[in-house]
C-alpha cells in the first residue's frame, strides 16, 4: 500500500508530465485573461478557453495487486486519475463504498469532466469528477450520456427485464418498460438520437419491432420478418440505417437505408456467418464494421467503404475496433501470429505499426482521433502504453488506462 501512495504523489508532485512535448498543451492562464488591472471591486471576465485538451481516465490498483483476475473486485483500494494534457487534476477513490466503479464502460469523458456511473443493483448514481449529480430508484445500466445547452443528458438500460430511461439532468423525460437499447446515445442534425428493439410474443408468432427516436420523435424503423438478428440502427446526416441478418442469407450481413438494401458480402470463405455489424459516421456517409465467424470458429473482421469497396484481414488479426477522422480511419487489434498488438493507417494488410507484446487494447473509448491524429492507450503488465500520434509514451500504472478524449 505504501508503494501504491507513493507512486500517486510521484505522478502528482511531478505534475504526471509524461508527455510533455507530444501534444500541444492549452495556453497558460496569463493568456488567457485580459491583462488589464481592474478597478477595486470590478468583475474580472476570464476568457472562454477554446482550446481542445487531452483526457486521460486511468484506474490505479495498489502495487502487486491483479488487477486482470481482480479476486478482491469492488473492495480493493483502487482510484481513478483523471489526466489533462499530462498534468493529474483528480484523484478519485473507487468502489462500491464510494459509488465509483473500476468498470471502463462506466467512465464518460464530456467536456473535460469524468462522470462516472454506479448501481448496487437497486438503486443507480451518476457522478462528476467523484460528486453527486443525480441518482435514481433503479438498477439501470447507463449506455450513452452526453451534455447539450448545460444539460446532461442519460441514457440507461434497465437491469431488470427489458425497458429504458432518458432523463435531463436525472429528470425522466421518456421512459419505457419495453424495449432493449440498440446502440448508444448520440447526436444527428442537432436532434438527440437513439434506437431500441421491442418482442410481441403470442401463442403462435412472435414479432420483433425497431424503433428509432430522434429529436422527441419515434419512427419504426422497416427491417424484415425474417431477420434473425438485427447489429446496430442509427441515423446519420438525416438518413437511417441498419445492419441486420436474415434467414434467407444467414452468410452475409446486410445493409438498408431508407432507399434501400444491398449485402454486405465476404467472398472466399463458404461456411461462414454474419456475426457483428456496426455502424460508424465517417462525414456524409457511414462506414459499416465488423466480422464474419467461419466454420473453424475463426472471426474474419471486414470494414465497408461507402462506396462498396472492402479491406478484410486475415483470420489471425482480431481488431478490436474501427476510428474515424478527418477523412482517415483508424483500426487497432492483435496479430496472434506476431504476438502484437497492431494499428493499421490506414487500414490495409500492409500499413500497420507494431506495439509490443505485453499490450492489450481493453476499452473502445481508450482510443480517438483529434485533428487527423490517432490516440489510444494500451494496458501491459504494471504500465500503461500511450500511442501519441505516433510516439510511444509509458504511464507506469498497475492498472488500464478507460478513457482517452480530446476536448
């Protein structure tokens, strides 16, 4: 424990610098506020700082402790540290006792503040930077949240059966008992956009229905009788989309809008199955990710261009996900054959930068891409691997660094 505390006031005393010359740091406050000397009791207007800013989220397990089989989970003295542009701005204790959890999906990263969410399986908190925003009477999951005008907005899952809750600032706003969520919470043309599924079941039949609520509104979302499984719906730039699998082509995956259908096709292989289909906003258009499962058990990941045209990897690349910005798209996996976890730029079987053997990639929002830059964070055994644009930088943490964002 006591090489644990230390090394938090190492990072803190030193200002946690460890990339001092990789990303462009914000001004400094002098910059920032206008240099005239006030009158005596005149109000000081500071500027707005426009400048964006590099997030890190990391949890801190105590020194020694395995924090991957985590046998003393939710009861170990663990902590979040929240990084910006280098420098510790929060230490958070986690746990159950302090309603923070270690768990990457509960970890949101919005305009600089880390919110946090927790359920003891009755009742479910939301926290910011370790204080209490709002809590409600449920176990709820929280699957998507961001702020829009000053207001948070939540989106969450009920853990109990099916059913769904947006609030406003911890306000119900639209709330079902039905429905299983399809994907996140997430902005279109200014509206606030989402998507579930519902079952009717009867004696005989049953019918699965699609919805998608954008901006106060919900519309069913036409996907046929026959599909066996439906990926991901989301609308982007006012048209909407979605991936699904049906019975009539249970190979191949397949993509409608509201113009109509094609196949998403993956020739070469004969016994496969269309598994994971997502649906990434890449500017005008959308780009379609995801993997085949072959008869061997073996995945084949494939990424759609809007046009049609298609990269798939070889059956010993597993990526682990798809980013996009300013017209270039990322991806970051793990070669079995290497042993190495690999990021492609762009996305080919030949472009790729090797990161070292002992790096894992754990969380989707431990990656991002800012200014046609790509960041991400890799977790090895007692340290952490930031990929900088680049530049490799080591966060020597016993535990994996949940969220990357630029701000």
């Amino acid at each position: 424990m006591k090489s644990f505390l230390c090394l938090t006031l190492t990072f803190i005393v030193a200002g946690c610098s460890f990339f001092h010359d990789a990303v462009p740091s914000g001004r400094s406050r002098i910059e920032t506020m206008g240099r005239t000397t006030p009158r005596p009791g005149a109000a000081v207007l500071e500027e707005a700082d426009t400048l964006s800013h590099l997030y890190l989220c990391a949890v801190e397990y105590p020194d020694g402790y395995d924090w991957v089989k985590d046998t003393a989970h939710t009861t170990v003295d663990a902590r979040l540290l929240v990084f910006k542009d280098g420098e510790c701005i929060h230490v958070l204790p986690a746990g159950d006792r302090f309603r923070i959890s270690t768990d990457p999906d509960t970890h949101f990263m919005l305009g600089g503040d880390l919110y946090t969410a927790f359920s003891d399986g009755s009742r479910t908190w939301v926290l910011r930077n370790g204080e209490e925003v709002f809590s409600a009477d449920e176990a709820e999951d929280v699957v998507g949240m961001l702020r829009l005008d000053g207001m948070l907005w939540t989106l969450a899952q009920k853990r109990r059966g099916e059913g769904f809750t947006l609030r406003c600032d911890g306000i119900p706003v639209r709330e079902s008992r039905q429905g299983v969520l399809t994907g996140s919470l997430y902005l279109d043309e200014g509206d606030l956009c989402f998507a579930y599924g519902t079952t009717v079941q009867s004696a005989h039949y049953t019918i699965h229905k699609y919805y998608l609520e954008a901006g106060g509104k919900t519309r069913e979302v036409s996907v046929p009788y026959d599909a066996l499984s439906v990926f991901d719906i989301r609308r982007h730039k006012g048209i909407t989309y979605a991936t699904y699998r049906q019975s009539s082509t249970p190979q191949d995956a397949v993509l409608s809008t509201d113009g109509g259908t094609r196949l998403l096709q993956m020739g070469g292989i004969q016994s496969r199955e269309a598994r994971w289909f997502e649906i990434l906003p890449a500017g005008e258009s959308v780009l379609i990710k995801g993997y085949f499962q072959s008869a061997n058990d073996l995945r084949i990941y494939a990424l759609w261009q809007p046009d049609g045209q298609k990269t798939t990897y070889a059956s010993h690349i597993s990526i682990h996900d798809f980013y996009y910005g300013d017209g270039q798209v990322y991806a970051i996996g793990y070669d079995s054959r290497m042993g190495e976890s690999v990021i492609y730029t762009p996305p080919s079987g030949v472009a790729k930068k090797t990161l070292g053997a002992r790096y894992r990639f754990i969380s989707r929002r431990a990656g991002t891409v800012f200014g046609g830059r790509f960041y991400a964070a890799l977790t090895g055994d007692g340290e952490n691997l930031l990929w900088l644009d680049g530049e490799k930088k080591k966060l020597p943490l016993n535990g994996p660094v949940t969220v990357v964002a630029y701000q």
